[in-house]
C-alpha cells in the first residue's frame, strides 16, 4: 500500500504512523508543504495521511499553499481514498468537507483524556479503543463537526476530538502518534505557548508521561490503522 504523508513542519512527522507503516509493509512518502514541494498526483497513493502544524487553516494569506491542500484532500475523499488527519489536519478535513475551524476557547496542551460518544463505542473502526484514554493535546483551534460525520470522542476542553466521515476517513484532533521523540520535539519549537492556564501543561509535565502512556496511545492507533487496512 501506498501512503502518502502531508507534513507542515518540520517537527511534526507521522511518527508512530511511520512505525505502523513499516511494520505493516507499506510504503510511506512524505510531501513537505513548507518546502513548496510538488503536489503529487491522486493516482500514486491509496492513503493521505495529513500532520499538524502551528498555523490555522484559515491562514491562507500566510501559507498560499493551505487552498492546494484543501482541494487535494477534497479530492481524495472523493475519489474514496482512506484520508486521516491528525490535529491541524483533522482540521483541514473538516474544513475540506465545508465545517468551520475557529479558536476552540481554550488551548489545550498536555496529557487529557479523551472519551468515547455513544456512537463512538458502537463505531467498527473504534471497538479496540477503550472507553476514555490520556493522549497528547497540543493545540489552539477546533472545528465544527462536518455535514454527515459521526462524532466518535470528545475531552474536558474540546468538544470535537475524533469523527469519522464515511467508511474512510477519521479526523484525530489529538495526537496519537506522539511518541517522546515528537512531544521533546514540539516542546522544543513552541514552548512559547506553554502560558499558565487550566488545560495547558507545564514542559515538566509534557515531558514526564512514562512508557505506558505512549504504549496505551500506539496500541490505540495501532487498532484504528488496522481497522482501517480492513476496510
């Protein structure tokens, strides 16, 4: 399988996403918008996998190359690839499928439980996931859930955390593919954020989850792919 990998930044890679691939078999390529990379064509891969970054997805003006994104993934969905975002890219999903994104009310970065919906616990894609799971969080935005996605998890401070739209395509607003290669990374290169507040952590605290938080995280990320191979 082929899998193709959207990256905005450097420091966010597709980490455990990359280790799953290798496992697994497939092939992972990876188109650094932030290097005015070529867009490469729909035919070449059965999978988009979209990362995260520090910018919105309304900063178009900013990065002229967000607009090319969003018709690229739209397209995907369309052509009924497997599409599955991660933070900034659940993000450019949601807006690709026509829902808002907008500064969610509150940052929320650190370690926080997510939690399943009810439709999220009767989902195929999520029967491994357990009912509420610590993951990493490191973000400033949210989205409204897209015409015709299921909601599948929510957290403390942000409604919208996972949906599903169609057979194929999953919106992961938190990271699961964090590994502590990744947290010391964003750490390092946005630690300027880490402004006191109730659901922001301190760099102690984001660079202090043990072994098993990262093993509960890929197991649960792990499943998802699988399920999703399935499909």
């Amino acid at each position: 399988m082929q899998i193709q990998a959207f990256t905005h930044v450097p420091f966010e890679d597709p980490a455990a996403i990359a280790d799953w691939a290798a496992q697994r078999g497939h092939t992972l390529n990876l188109t650094p918008f932030y290097t005015a990379a070529a867009v490469p064509e729909l035919s070449t891969f059965d999978w988009l996998v979209i990362m995260g970054g520090p910018m919105s997805v309304n900063d178009e003006a900013l990065y002229p190359w967000l607009a090319v994104e969003k018709q690229l993934i739209a397209a995907a969905i369309a052509a009924n690839k497997t599409v599955v975002g991660v933070c900034l890219g659940a993000q450019l999903i949601a807006a690709a499928l026509g829902a808002q994104v907008r500064r969610n009310p509150v940052k929320e970065i650190g370690w926080f439980p997510i939690e399943l919906t009810a439709a999220g616990k009767q989902a195929h894609l999520f029967n491994r996931m357990p009912p509420t799971l610590p993951v990493f969080h490191w973000h400033g935005d949210t989205f409204e859930l897209p015409q015709n996605a299921i909601q599948i998890a929510r957290s403390a401070a942000c409604e919208q955390q996972i949906f599903q739209y169609g057979e194929r395509v999953i919106g992961l607003q938190c990271h699961l593919e964090s590994t502590p290669a990744t947290v010391a990374a964003i750490v390092a290169h946005c630690a300027d954020e880490l402004q006191p507040a109730r659901f922001v952590q301190t760099e102690a605290q984001l660079l202090a989850a043990d072994a098993v938080c990262y093993a509960e995280m890929e197991t649960a990320l792990f499943a998802l792919l699988d399920q999703l191979a399935a499909v």
